[in-house]
C-alpha cells in the first residue's frame, strides 16, 4: 500500500488504522511524533509514568531519509530526556508514506548517556555538527539493526512481524520462520531484494553450472552469515560468497570470491526478517528441491495468469493449516483449469501434482516452462476438457488415484476456475478471462441443470457440482465468488453439494487481473467426504495489503428477502399516484438502482413500484434501508430481507427515513417529466415567485393530508388520524440544509419554482452527453451541497443500527 501525496497527520492515522488498529495510537509522548501502546482502559493519569510503549517512531509525509528521521527522532528523545518521564519502548523507528522502519530500543539506547554531546541542538536541522556526528554514529547500527519493511511488498511481512512483537515484557526480536512450505515465497522475495546487490555476472556465472538458487541456499542455511551446510556449490562467509571450489593440483581448494555492491545493506536489511536456519530436519528436503530455484525466464503470457502470488502464497497457508505441515507428501493435488499453472507456483511435490487444461497453447507454454525450472513432470501435464471430456481420458496414474477407494481420499482438486457464466458460450469471458480452462459447449449444463437448477448457468459451479460427482471423497480448494453460499439462485445447488467446511479467506475481487466488478473473491476448502449442508461458514478478510481485518459470516439458509416484504405494498387500485420506486435485487451490488423516479414511463429496470400516501412510509424505510450503508467489495453480496415487525411503532425511525429519501441524490423526481409532489418547503418558507403546483409533501409533513383508502388491507396500517411528523435532530439538521438550499436556487432570475432537488442539482453542475456533472463553478451552491450530504451521512449512520435491529441485514 502507498501514501502518496497525504499530509503527515493523515499518514499518521491511516498507518494506526491500517497496521496498528489492534494497539492505541493516541498517546502523546513528549515530542514524539508517533506511539503505539497496548489498549488500556484506565484512564488514570498517575499511571502515565509506567505507561509501557512498544514503539515510538517519527513521521514524514512523502518518501524520505529512513536513516536521518530515526536519527531526528533520537535527538527528539534525548533532547527532552524522554526515558526519564515514559518507559522506554521495545522499539524505536521511522515512517514514510512508502515504508516503515524498527530498530530494537535496546540497541540504541546507549547513544543516550554519551559524554560530552550537545543534546540542545533542533532535531530537525539536517545540518548541524551534532546531527552529522550522530548520523555517522548511528549508520553502521542502524544498517545492521533496523528492519526496513515496504508497504507494497512487505505487507505481510510487516503485520506478521508486529504481531509477534508488539507485546508488552517481550525481549527479543521474534523473526519469520522458514520450512519446506514457504522457502520459495522466500526465495522470490530474496530474488528481488538481494540478488541485484551481488556482485557477479550471472551470464558467466550460470555457464558454470551455478545459479542464484544457489547463493539463496548458502544465505538461508546459514547462521551469523556463515553456511552451516558444506557440500553446497556457494558458501556464504560472513561478507562474501565463496563459489567454484576445485581441488588444483598441489591437493589444496581453489574457490572464487564474490561480494556485494552496496556493502552487504540490503541482504543485511533482507535477513533480519528472517530466521535463519530452518529447523534442521527441513535442510536435506530445501538441498534435495534445489531444482525449484532454477529461474523462470518464461514471461507470463498474456491472459494466462489471473491468481495474484500474494493470494496464491495465502492459499497455501491455509492448506497448510487445514491438511498439516506435510499435506504436499500426503496429497495428490491436480488443477483441472490450470491455464499455464499460475496456481501451482511453490508447490514442491512434483510427482504428486497433475495439471490440466482445455486450451492446447496453455499446455505447451507449461511444458515450455517446465524446460525453464517450472516444479511440474511433462508427464502429468495434459489437455483435458473438464466440463466435458470423459475421465477416461485421464491420465493413467490420476485415473487410478481416483478409483482407488484409499487413495481418492488424499486427493486435493486445487483450482481457480472461470466465473463467467456458461450461457454464453462464445462470451465466457464476460467478467474477464480468468483461466484457460473454459468449455466452449458445456454438455454439461444440461445435464447438471436438473440437479442444481439455475446454479448451472456458473462455470465455477459445473466445477464444483462434476468435481463433486466425480471425485466425493477429494478435498476441494477453490478460488470462488461466494454466491454458491449466499446467492439467491443456488438454493437447489445447496442440496446436491453437501461437505463439511474446512476453512478459508476473502479478498477483494479487484486485485485479481482482468476481473471487473467490485465484490469479494473467496479461497474456500471443502471435504467433500463429509456430507453437510452449507448454512454458515466464517472467512478471514483480506485488504489489497495482506492485511487481515477481521472475519465474515457468510448464511447458506436466509429468510425471505427484502423485496418479498415491498410486495406487501403494492397496490392496484387508482389512487393519487406522487412517484415511483424502482427497484432491482435484494443485495448491494443492485444498490444504484434503487431510486425514485416522476413516472413509471422513466424506469427501464426491473420493478417498478407506484407511490402514495398508503405505502409512502414502507417505500421510504425500503429506499433508507437500501441506501443507508455505502455498497463495498465487501459486503457487495449481502442480501437485503424481510424484517420483523419493530420498524411499524418507530415513528422516529419512519420520519427519519422519510427526511433521507427526500434529499438523497437517488431521489430522481423532475418536474420536466411531471407533477413534483416531493418539495417539503413551503412557497412562504421559499420565498417563492408564485405558487407551486403541488403543496403534497409540506401538506403531508404539516398532516394536513389524511390516508386514502385503498380497499386493500396491508400489513402496515398507517395513522388513520394525521398529525404534523416529529423530526429528530439529526433529521432537522438535514431539512435546515436542505432548506437553504432551495432559498439559494430560488433566488435565481432564472428558476423554475416547483423545481425538485434533481432539477436543482442539474441547474448548478450542468450535464454532458450521458449524464450530469459531478461538480459545479457555483461556490456557495458547492458549500451548501457538501453541508446536505454532510448532514445525511450523520442522518444515515443514525439509520443504519436499525436496519440490523428490525432484522433488514
């Protein structure tokens, strides 16, 4: 993640939100800029003094000096002798908005009771003879003692390391510990962090039969940066390699020696975040694999890698959580939409793993990979068209793991199948390509349509619903969308794919490459031996940055929806008719086409609801309810439902959701196309050139309008006497703005006085071709827009706890 172009103060309170939210960040300690504590309760102000920080670091807003600022912030401490009046920290360190640094406080601190140091200079002065002494003092520590982490590529690394950490009394550094499921995610990191800063000529080097995997192993067995293990082609000794060891002919080793070009920082800085050596039963295994560090020279080809690495390396914690520390050995692991096998990167079993595809090209490009160091045998990569090829095309080997009652057990389907849906055969990629597995015919649909209904319009369902026909005592591992647990059309689904839930996490969709749409991506594990019913399952949640911020309940079983409840509002006979609801789905994604409208004739979505004084009050908590709460990635799929009954004795609940339909920018209603009953001010209150056409909604408010009868009986029975509605104060805050709004338009020489907030809105920002402008040149009718909007988000968060308490989420 990167802060670019913010402000300190806001750097400073994104990195609390976004890597610290677990601590308090609010303390002020002395003159430093940044503390992170454990949460306290106690308030108690004489427990200041023993208030024990875990770190203590300076800020600066765009990139800068990692070096100078810790140096800055140690004058800052010593200057005002800090440690005197707050216990010292377990850490001290600096931040920018692209990386932040942590040196272990007990390594600087006795900096802080040298002799004859002028302490009383301006930290922040670059320039000074105490600075420059210091810095100089300080490089070769803080080169040796600090870990620098990158928020674009560090992130995990970073939250990792500060959970292990940031604990109160703890002593020591707790580093990143390596085994034979993660040294090749090392390993890639090492590439691009370490091996630009050896000094060698790596196209003369590698003529020798010598590769970088091979100077990545002697830094990695090693301890104090001096290789542990002998019979390797690189040693690393302390600052250099020692390479191509020949016995010549006087019986004595001859070796070449290579260094580094930046005087070893950057391995330093990369070694710190990692313990080294591995547990000792791990290095013949890591030795043995040395193969898998050959380097890929195949670039990707286009359209063929779609799993992120970061959510790929995910994935695989999780199968090492779910199936133990040795489930590469003990499982039998095929991609049956493998595409170029972008998912099986770091696996180390070879001979346990069998890749699949239905497009020839993307098997060629796996076996030419294979050729450059790719971890696959030739012989278990093969064409096979998954949706509708026979098994009997199967490999041998595979075919016998499948129809072995003791092996098919330990068999892993891990994939990342297609999410477009298969109605379209010639437009499969309508969400993006995501892998070349896709079957152009989908025999299959037809088939599966009687046993999961309308789920069999999802490719990624076919997968699932042949994977677990064909295979019911495998383990599946899947990238997905989530709809196959939550989604409305995948209740039949539900009752054929019974299997226990093992675990899994979402992400947000858009860091998958060519995937359109705002929405959650899950990795979930299934066995599929053990036949449950879906009805709840919990997924970590994942940010852009490999952060994880808590934990989503996904509902397999859901009440009836949202939009079964408007039903009961509708009504058919004529009767004054003030707008019209248009309305689409039950969840976020559908979220822009909830709006109003003057005339049914306007609305080209979906349902379109008719407007009066019997359901305005259901039309308006419905519109709220929808509106209420911003759609994210996050919660795209979350299903609006029927309520319970406590909304229909919530006056202040009903009024308020009559105040946010009114001045909502979803409120559509124009006078160009028709009557506008929707102006709740007065032509007094206005200021008004004349009198407005209709006075409904000011009448309405005031209860000046009694209820129609319909002649039909609803559920909700509205006040059959009328009287003037009560507005809470967040409600009238938002009508005050509203109100000032309208004077300021009607001032206007040229307004149309039964204007409607739309109109008002068009008459200031102007439109182009398509649609109205986002902004206006009018400031004062910008200031009063951002004072409305301002009001409704305060008028929304009030709405919003009562969506949950009346059951509508």
């Amino acid at each position: 993640m990167s802060y670019a172009n913010i402000r300190e103060e806001e750097l400073k309170n994104k990195i609390s939100k976004d890597y610290f939210w677990m601590y308090d960040c609010t303390k002020i300690i002395g003159n430093v800029d940044f503390c992170v504590s454990m949460l306290s309760e106690s308030s108690n102000s004489e427990l200041e003094l023993d208030h024990e920080s875990l770190f203590w670091a300076e800020a600066k807003k765009g990139i800068s000096d990692i070096q100078k600022s810790i140096v800055q912030l140690i004058l800052t401490i010593g200057k005002a002798r800090t440690f005197d009046k707050f216990l010292p920290p377990a850490f001290l360190g600096a931040f920018d908005s692209e990386k932040i640094a942590f040196i272990p406080y007990s390594e600087i601190s006795e900096i802080f009771y040298q002799n004859d140091f002028n302490w009383n200079v301006t930290p922040s002065n670059y320039e000074t003879k105490e600075f420059k002494n210091l810095l100089t003092k300080v490089t070769n520590l803080l080169n040796s003692s600090a870990l620098l982490f990158n928020y674009e590529t560090d992130s995990r690394e970073l939250n990792k390391f500060i959970k292990d950490n940031f604990v109160v009394g703890k002593f020591g550094v707790t580093k990143t510990q390596i085994d034979k499921n993660n040294f090749m995610i090392i390993y890639n990191k090492w590439l691009g962090a370490v091996k630009p800063t050896i000094a060698v000529n790596w196209d003369i080097v590698k003529k020798s039969g010598i590769i970088d995997g091979d100077f990545f192993l002697a830094d990695l067995l090693s301890q104090e940066n001096i290789t542990l293990k002998e019979k390797l082609f690189v040693l690393l000794k302390n600052n250099y390699y020692e390479l191509d060891r020949k016995i010549n002919d006087l019986g004595l080793f001859n070796s070449s020696k290579t260094g580094f070009s930046d005087n070893q920082k950057a391995h330093t800085q990369f070694w710190l975040k990692y313990e080294r050596p591995p547990k000792e039963e791990y290095w013949d295994y890591i030795v043995e694999r040395r193969d898998l560090l050959v380097p890929q020279d195949v670039r990707e080809r286009k359209g063929s890698f779609f799993t992120p690495q970061i959510w790929v390396e995910l994935s695989q914690k999780y199968l090492t959580d779910a199936l133990g520390v040795d489930w590469q050995d003990e499982y039998y692991i095929w991609d049956c939409a493998a595409g170029t096998g972008n998912l099986l990167a770091g696996l180390t079993n070879k001979h346990n793993i069998y890749a699949s595809t239905l497009d020839t090209q993307d098997v060629e490009v796996m076996k030419d990979r294979i050729q450059n160091g790719a971890n696959l045998l030739e012989a278990n990569v093969f064409q096979f068209d998954f949706l509708n090829d026979d098994f009997s095309k199967l490999p041998t080997d595979l075919l016998n793991i499948i129809n072995d009652s003791k092996k098919n057990s330990k068999l892993l389907i891990y994939i990342n199948p297609p999410y477009a849906e298969a109605t379209s055969a010639k437009t499969v990629t309508g969400t993006g390509k995501n892998k070349s597995g896709v079957s152009k015919d989908h025999k299959l649909n037809e088939y599966f349509n009687t046993k999961i209904g309308s789920a069999s319009n999802e490719i990624f369902a076919l997968f699932m619903a042949k994977i677990y026909e064909k295979t019911p005592n495998a383990v599946l591992g899947q990238f997905s969308t989530l709809k196959f647990v939550q989604g409305a059309n995948f209740t039949k689904f539900k009752n054929f794919f019974l299997a226990k839930f093992l675990g899994g996490f979402i992400v947000p969709a858009t860091t998958f490459d060519n995937v359109e749409g705002s929405f959650p991506i899950g990795f979930t594990l299934w066995d599929l031996k053990e036949k449950r019913k879906i009805e709840t399952i919990n997924c970590e949640i994942y940010e852009k940055n490999i952060t994880c911020i808590g934990v989503k309940n996904f509902f397999g079983v859901l009440p009836l929806s949202i939009n079964k409840w408007l039903v009961t509002f509708y009504y058919k006979k004529s009767l004054q008719n003030i707008g019209t609801l248009s309305t689409r789905g039950n969840d976020f994604q559908n979220q822009k086409y909830i709006y109003l409208a003057t005339k049914i004739d306007n609305i080209v979505h979906d349902t379109k609801v008719k407007i009066s004084t019997i359901n305005l009050f259901p039309i308006c908590i419905y519109f709220s309810v929808r509106h209420c709460k911003k759609a994210t990635w996050l919660n795209d799929r979350d299903q609006f439902l029927f309520p319970n009954d406590g909304w229909k004795t919530d006056f202040e609940f009903q009024n308020d959701c009559l105040t946010f339909i009114l001045f909502h920018s979803q409120n559509k209603i124009s006078s160009k196309v028709g009557t506008n009953h929707w102006i709740p001010f007065t032509e007094i209150e206005l200021n008004a050139r004349k009198k407005l056409e209709s006075s409904f909604m000011a009448d309405f408010i005031s209860g000046k309008i009694k209820k129609e009868n319909s002649g039909e009986i609803f559920e909700f029975e509205e006040k059959t006497k009328r009287v003037k509605l009560i507005f809470s104060k967040e409600a009238q805050i938002v009508f005050d703005a509203g109100k000032a709004l309208w004077i300021y338009y009607h001032k206007q020489p040229n307004c149309n006085v039964n204007a409607s907030l739309y109109d008002i809105r068009e008459y200031f920002q102007g439109r182009n071709d398509k649609r109205m402008n986002n902004k206006s040149e009018d400031d004062i009718y910008s200031k009063l827009m951002e004072d409305l909007r301002e009001s409704l988000k305060i008028l929304a968060s009030k709405i919003e706890p009562k969506v949950y308490e009346y059951g509508f989420l």
